[in-house]
C-alpha cells in the first residue's frame, strides 16, 4: 500500500452511508436524464440493507522467493458491485474480439502457439522474453483506464451496446473507477488511483488499457516476423 501510493487512509469514519446515498442518487440522475433505462435503473440501484464496503486481505505467493503477499480487495457486497458487473458483462466479449490474436488464456494455448511459429521461424539468434507489469491493476490511471473503454468502443464503431448508450458506459465506468473503498484493520481506505482487485470491471479496464499501450510494440514484433501473447499482465515474446 505504502509503494503503491494506491490507497488514502480515511480513518475510522465510515465511507458506506454516504457511498450508498451518492449511488443511488448518481443512478437516479441518470434515469432521470433518459441516460439509463428504468430497467437498469432498478437492477443496478443498491439496497442499504445488502450493503457492505469492501475488505482488504492477502494470499501469500507461494511460487515465489520470501513469499510476497498478493492484495485482494474482496467487494461482493460493495455499493457500485451491481454496475462493474454489469457492465464487465456487456465490455469483455468486445475485448475478447479485439484482442483474439494478441493475448491467451492459459499455458497450454501458449505452448501450441509457439510450437506453430517455431516449425518455420525457429533459428539460433531467437531470443524468448518474459515480461511482467508490476503492480497494473493500481498502476494504471483511472482517467486514462476509462478512456481506454472509450477508445475500443471507437475502436469497434459502436454507438451503444444493448439498451445502453456509450455515453452512458463511460459515465458509470468512470463512477466505478472513482469509487473503490474498503475496510483494513479498522481503518477505511479510498483507493485514489488504479482499480479494486476484486472489482469484475477492472480487469477489463486493465485489459483495455494494455491493448492501446502494446500495439506499438505487437506491431513492430509481428511485422519483423515475432510472436506476442499477453495474459492480463504477463507478456511473452519471440524475436
């Protein structure tokens, strides 16, 4: 938390009231101004009595040497849950297109892939890299990380998704990124920058973001006859 510069310490006062009210006011602004429909409306609403900010824990990485500590930021419960869900639902099958060539899902699609590009690439002077981001999920810049969102949209020349217009993802993406809190040891924190690690919307968010930040880079890889996979914040590359 202390190298992330992620989190700021609220103390002991109580975030999830006012969390609960600015939500439900934010939906009904929208409803009110034609920007979601009352069906949303009524799915994405928070009931005070569900309620529950988010809690912090770790999971040791056992993988690794002095078994460093993986923060997860558990919001089942979290007022703006119902809306990341939501929306993570109608955003990462569009990523999932768009990035079909670029990024994997397990150890096994890797190893298939790089078995076809080595029957004819494969030669001496091949290097094999590792990549790895550190920390992407707080690192990435909550303005930019939405914008990200924006940009695939365009990028797919959609107006709306369903029933709900782009103007509107981008409104209710940007209230979810803003608005991450949760409960440490008695104290609340509001993380400032980056995404929840337990939020279904940041993984797209990150996804996004690193699709426009690598295309540069896949570009020159694959046009010089290399390989590029990525799994969220992994990458392995030929050259």
């Amino acid at each position: 938390m202390e190298k992330t510069e992620a989190y700021q310490c609220l103390g002991v006062n109580d975030p999830l009231p006012n969390l609960i009210e600015r939500t439900n006011k934010y939906l009904l602004d929208l409803r009110l101004a034609h920007w979601i429909t009352q069906k949303q409306h009524e799915i994405l609403c928070v009931k005070p009595s569900e309620a529950n900010l988010a809690r912090l824990y770790y999971l040791p990485k056992t993988h690794k040497p002095g078994t460093p500590l993986r923060s997860i930021v558990s919001g089942l419960k979290h007022p703006t849950i119902k809306i990341s869900t939501y929306l993570d639902q109608l955003l990462r099958p569009l990523f999932d297109k768009i990035a079909l060539k670029t990024t994997t899902t397990s150890g096994f699609e890797v190893m298939k892939q790089v078995y076809e590009w080595s029957t004819n690439n494969l030669c001496k002077e091949t290097l094999l890299c590792t990549i790895d981001v550190v920390d992407l999920y707080t690192m990435i810049p909550q303005t930019e990380g939405v914008l990200a969102i924006k940009k695939m949209l365009d990028y797919l020349e959609l107006k709306e998704i369903g029933d709900l217009k782009i103007e509107s993802i981008i409104r209710l993406s940007r209230f979810v990124m803003k608005n991450n809190y949760f409960l440490y040891e008695g104290q609340y924190y509001h993380q400032i920058r980056g995404g929840a690690m337990g939020s279904p919307l940041t993984l797209t968010i990150a996804n996004c973001y690193m699709f426009f930040f690598e295309r540069n880079i896949v570009k020159q890889i694959t046009n010089a006859g290399g390989l590029y996979l990525r799994y969220i914040d992994d990458m392995f590359i030929i050259i």
